[in-house]
C-alpha cells in the first residue's frame, strides 16, 4: 500500500511543471546580460559605476 501511494507522489512530482518558466526566464535574463556584458564593455563599465554609487548610498542609508 505505501509502494502505491510513493509511486503515486513520484509520478505527481515528475509531471508538476509549475515554476519551470520562471526559472527558464531567469536563465535567459542571465545569458542576455552576460552577452551585453561581454560585447558592450563601455556598458559593463557604466553599469559598474551605477551599483557602486547604489551601494554607496545603501550602506549611507544603513548606517
């Protein structure tokens, strides 16, 4: 009887797609920003400078 009910939960988790396509959205969202990192790198360098005036201002807005 717990054999059934073990092989029932199983095939109920290999059939659930529920959050694929969020996490195959993320993956694109990473390629897409490795790319543009890799072929545009005066963006890379502008991007730099934008997060380190962000954290500048979180760790100014923490303290």
């Amino acid at each position: 009887m717990f054999g059934f009910y073990q092989q029932l939960c199983a095939r109920c988790l290999r059939e659930d797609e529920g959050g694929q396509d969020l996490v195959e959205y993320a993956l694109l969202a990473g390629l897409v920003a490795v790319a543009a990192g890799l072929f545009l790198p005066g963006l890379s360098t502008s991007m730099d400078s934008i997060y380190s005036k962000l954290a500048s201002k979180l760790a100014e807005a923490s303290s």
